[in-house]
C-alpha cells in the first residue's frame, strides 16, 4: 500500500488482496476528500500512507463510496470509530449501508459483517461535488449495484470508475444482490461516450492516458 501521485492533489492507494484501491484529492488548505475505504483490514497502514502525505485524521472531511459493498465501505467505520467524518452514497445503494445489511453490502463474503453506516448525503445522477481543483459530476453507473456511481471530471478527463469498468477492459461481477447484466452494458455505453483520458477503477492498476480504449474493450468484452 503506497500512495502515488495521478495528477496534482490527486493520489492512489493500490488495494492490498480484495481491498478496494483509495483515492485521497487534497485541497490548498490540506483537507482531504476520500474515494472509498477499502475493508478496513489494512487501516493502520493506510494512516501511515496518509500521513505521508501530510493528511491526518483531523484533515480528512469527506468519504464518497462509489457503491455498498464491504471492500469499498468496511474500512469508513475505522475512520467513523475515530472522528466524525462525511459519508457520502447513491441513495439506492445508502439503504443498504444505513441497515447494515450484510447480504446486500456483501460482507459475508469477506467473513465480516458490517455496523450501519450513516450516510451524510445521497447522491444523485448529475450531482456536483468540487473539491480543490476537482470538479467531479456524479454518474449513477447501476450494474455492479443499483447504486454504483462514477465521479468524472470533464474538464481534465478523469474518470473514478468504481467497479463499473476496470483497466484491461475488466467489469465488476454482476451477479450479486442488485447486480444486473443489462443495466451495466448500458452503464459501459454510456461511459464509452465521454472523453476519458485517466481511467481511476476500484481495483487493479490505474490508466493515465487512453482511458476510453479500456472503456471500449470492457463493453466489447461484456456483450
């Protein structure tokens, strides 16, 4: 787990086994914004990471989960046993967090179960989150979940995928509670259509240039 630099005020943190990848967007005032929290597992190291990059606990203000499920939501109750921090979901996938529902969040399947998450906001398709020098739009990508979203940057290309599309033209599992095949090739389409140049995915390794290729390869593949 090492933080790397994408662009400036923009960081990854490659997940460690199934743990979701973390994007840390840091304004000029040194305040952080988190792009999902992996499982949890790795939260000692993933501090040290942050601290690395001057970011504390007491600077972080937001977590955005791109969707429920345990390796992108587990690690926001560490943050949550800490301080009091901003979560924000798709209203659609919220519920689930809100209940704690381990069928839904899937976190059955990493042995664990889930407290409920308080969701401070429910995002929506076409939402605006600005942060820094970041201008994300919210996309509800529905597929892998019914409340999977992307956060895409128009203005320098950028697109935080989730588990909607991965580099090498890989997609998240479709069949689990909410999952659906149909509604994630439409998903794809739609992403296909946007300039994306840095492709960001929920795991795996990131794209900095050509990000629409693996888009096109993803929804190639699926059909």
């Amino acid at each position: 787990m090492q933080a790397t630099r994408v662009v400036e005020n923009l960081y990854y943190i490659e997940g460690i086994g199934f743990d979701s990848n973390i994007y840390v967007i840091i304004n000029d005032e040194g305040e952080a914004m988190l792009i999902d929290s992996g499982t949890g597992s790795y939260f000692n190291r993933l501090l040290d990471e942050l601290d690395n990059l001057n970011v504390g606990l007491e600077n972080i203000q937001s977590i955005v989960l791109t969707h429920m499920h345990f390796d992108h939501s587990g690690g926001v109750i560490k943050f949550l046993e800490k301080r009091s921090i901003d979560v924000l979901a798709h209203k659609l996938d919220a519920k689930y967090l809100e209940e704690g529902n381990d069928e839904y969040v899937f976190a059955w399947g990493f042995g664990a179960k889930l407290k409920p998450i308080k969701i401070a906001k429910y995002l929506k398709e076409d939402d605006n989150i600005s942060f820094g020098d970041f201008n994300f739009r919210i996309l509800h990508t529905p597929g892998h979940t019914i409340g999977s979203i992307c956060l895409y940057d128009e203005e320098k290309k950028i697109l935080l995928s989730g588990d909607t599309v991965f580099t090498g033209g890989g997609v998240g599992r479709f069949d689990l509670p909410t999952g659906s095949l149909r509604d994630l090739i439409n998903s794809l389409e739609r992403l296909s259509k946007l300039k994306v140049e840095k492709l960001l995915p929920g795991h795996g390794e990131i794209a900095t240039e050509n990000g629409n290729v693996h888009i096109e390869l993803a929804l190639k593949w699926i059909k």
